[in-house]
C-alpha cells in the first residue's frame, strides 16, 4: 500500500496545527504597568494638560516681554491732492505733494509702581498651577486605566465562569436525554434541562459583549489599541490585605500629595499678584522712548520742498501716563481680583471638605469589599458542596431536575460573586490610592 499520500496529509496538518499554536502564542501579554504607561504616552486628556503647560509658558514670556525695550520700524507714503486757498490773496489753487516717512522708535519701561511685575507674578504662578495640573491629569487617567482593566479582567473571569455554567448544564441535558431513554427520568426533566442550556448560553453571550465593551472603554483611556494584532491582559492573583492605614492617616497623607492642592495654592497665589498688578493701575507709568528717522517736511505749498533727499528728524523724551479718571475701571478690575482671592480660598475649603470625603467613602469601600470577600468564598464553598450533593442524588434517582437546576444556578451566582467581589478589591483600592494621592 502507497502510504505516501498518508503522510503528506499528516505532515499538512502538523504544520497547519503549529500554525494555529504560533498564531495562538503570538498573541501580547500586556501587564497593568505596561497598560499605565502607553496611558501616560497617548492619553488626550494628559497631552491637553501638557500643552496647557507650553500654552502658560508662552504667557511668562510675553509677560516678561515688558521689561525689554520695544522696538518699531515705522514707514509710509502719502500723495495728497486737494485744493488750497492763499491767505495773502484769497486765490484757490490745487495743491499736490508726496509725504515719505521712515523711522525707528524705541521704547523702555522704567517703573509702573508693580503693574508690569504683577503680571509677570501672575503669569509665573499660572504656568507653575498648569504644571501641577499635569500630575492631577496623570492621577485621574492612572486611577481610571487601573479601575477599567481590573473591570476587563473582571469581565474575562465572568465569561470563563459562565462557559463553565454551559458545560455543566449541557452535560446535565446528555444525562437527561439518556435517564430519559432509559425510561428511568420523564421528558421534563430533558426540556428543563433545555431551558438550562439556553439560559446559560444566552448569560454566555451577554457576558462575552460585555467583555468587549470594557476593552473598548479602556482602549478608549489609551488613545486606541495598545498594541497592533490581537492582546490579552495578565491576570492579577486574587489576593487581599486587611490592613489598612486608619482614615485620619490617610486624610493627613492626602492633604500634602494631592496635586490639585497645589494647583490651588499656585492659583490663589496668581489672583493675589494680579490684585497687586490691578491696585498699581492707580499710579502713573513712567516710559523712556526715543524715535529716529527721514522725512520730508511740507508746509502746505507755502514752502516749495522736493521729496528727496530727505531730512532727518528724530525726538527722544521720557512720557508720564497717570490715568487719573478711567470711568471706575481700576476700581472694578480690584474688586474682581478680591473676589478671584475670595473664590479660590472657598474653593480650597471645599477641596478639604471633599478630599475628606474621597479618603473616607474609599477607606469605607475596601473595608466592604474586604468583608464581601470572605463571604463570598464561604458561599461558593458552600455552593459547590450543595452541587455535588445535588448531582449526586440526580445521578442516583434519589433528586429531582428541579433540585439540580437551583444548585447549579447557585453555584454559577456564587462564583459571580467571588469574582465581582475579588476585582472589586483591586479597583476600590485604586480608588483609594488616587484619594490619597499617590
């Protein structure tokens, strides 16, 4: 007999089933750290941050820019055309001449009684708020891609858990039918067993969606796909710790690492400046300025001047501006940098008020989730020893359908539960770092 044919199909289809195992091993194993740093490289809300900070930054400069000389190019042409009367003889005559001007000016600030230093103050203070801000955009996006792939992790489980729920309710049904064959079992133990089935495959789909919906929510945090081709995340052990630092610990730790205390302080800082800036806007401004250049002088015709060669001109002085009446500007733009002080310490009191808030409705969670926990794996112990019981009496003829569907369900729900219950852990504790501040 020719086996060669055998063996060239057999050596196909171990090449096709390593393919398969390669496309398999190909896919990326992503850890949370490397998950949180492609957060940190693509996330918008981070990259807005950032050039909120290049934007402040900008503003520093032209803030700064007071303080160096100002200087201007200034040139023109003019033909001028229109008539004219002698004053001597009262005749009317059309006039024509061509003005031509170039010039250079230059001028300096001298002192402006801490106009021009408190915008610069202020403008300081803004970009050292908007780099702080850049650590409160880090924490939330940290916080969010943390809660959002335990909550995948959490969905995976719950798919693993329900596809266990389908095979046991399909191996219940092929029992069914054959006690059913036997005579031994009526036919409505085989359509409940069917109704089983259904039910478990339908909970299967929903929880397969569901899965990819959560990627899609935390893909959405990364800025898209962390990697090109298919990935799944590693798992974290379902491990818990009962020892918690207490509240008035963590509310203290807060109140020095949240960033968005110091985006405030810098804040509050910048409207004290900008007071500084806007009280100062009741005393002159002193300005040296110097201007230089060639022009031609006309005088109306009573003079005969040609446009060239130009004369040069030039005035160098030093100007005083008091704005002595300026329709309650000065005292509107005080009154609104008192209130932007005002606003902001309110709003610092309200920080403190809501960190302490944060700190404990967190602390309160993982302490919950700790308790839940324990409960949940004495129900699932429980669970699967009243499954047994009940598989074995339907085995036996001794139960009933109805019997072995309820433990079933039960054992199912009892593993929900762990599972929601062990990565709701993980996630209230991230909750719980992110009120803290670290």
């Amino acid at each position: 007999m020719n086996t060669r044919p055998v063996r060239m199909v057999f050596c196909l289809l171990l090449i096709w089933a390593g393919w398969i195992y390669s496309a398999q091993a190909d896919d990326t194993v992503l850890t949370l750290d490397q998950i949180t740093k492609t957060a940190l490289h693509r996330n918008p809300a981070i990259a807005i941050s950032r050039q909120e900070v290049e934007a402040s930054r900008a503003r520093v400069t032209q803030a700064y820019s007071a303080y160096l000389p100002q200087v201007a190019a200034n040139s023109g042409y003019t033909r001028r055309n229109q008539w004219m009367i002698n004053f001597f003889n009262g005749t009317k005559y059309r006039y024509q001449d061509n003005d031509i001007l170039g010039a250079l000016s230059i001028s300096q600030y001298l002192y402006d009684f801490g106009q021009t230093s408190g915008r610069v103050e202020q403008s300081r203070f803004g970009f050292s708020a908007s780099e702080k801000a850049v650590d409160k955009a880090i924490a939330d996006t940290v916080r969010d891609v943390k809660k959002s792939y335990f909550e995948v992790l959490k969905k995976q489980s719950l798919v693993q858990v329900n596809k266990e729920s389908v095979r046991t309710q399909e191996e219940h049904l092929d029992q069914a039918r054959a006690f059913f064959k036997e005579g031994v079992r009526p036919r409505i133990d085989v359509t409940k067993a069917e109704v089983g089935v259904a039910n478990s495959r339908l909970n299967l789909i929903h929880a397969e969606y569901a899965l990819r919906s959560s990627r899609l929510d935390l893909e959405s945090l990364l800025g898209g796909p962390p990697v090109e081709g298919a990935y799944h995340l590693a798992d974290i052990a379902a491990s818990y710790s009962q020892d918690i630092q207490p509240v008035d610990e963590l509310v203290e730790e807060a109140d020095s690492h949240r960033p968005e205390f110091a985006v405030l302080k810098d804040q509050i800082r910048a409207a004290q400046a900008q007071f500084k800036s806007s009280q100062a806007g009741r005393w002159p401004s002193i300005t040296a300025k110097a201007t230089g250049g060639w022009e031609n002088i006309n005088t109306f015709g009573l003079t005969n001047n040609d446009d060239f060669p130009l004369r040069d001109v030039w005035q160098i002085g030093v100007n005083v501006t008091w704005p002595l009446f300026t329709g309650y500007r000065v005292q509107g733009k005080i009154a609104e940098s008192q209130a932007e002080i005002s606003k902001l310490e309110s709003k610092q009191r309200q920080l403190e008020l809501l960190v302490f808030n944060e700190v404990s409705t967190a602390y309160l969670g993982v302490k919950e989730t700790v308790e839940s926990i324990k409960t949940s794996e004495l129900a699932l112990q429980q669970a699967k020893e009243n499954m047994e019981l009940a598989d074995g009496r339907y085995r036996n003829g001794v139960g009933n359908a109805l019997e072995y569907s309820d433990a079933e369900l039960a054992l199912t729900q009892a593993k929900s539960n762990l599972v929601q219950t062990s990565y709701l852990y993980h996630q209230r504790m991230a909750d719980l770092d992110y009120a803290v501040g670290r």
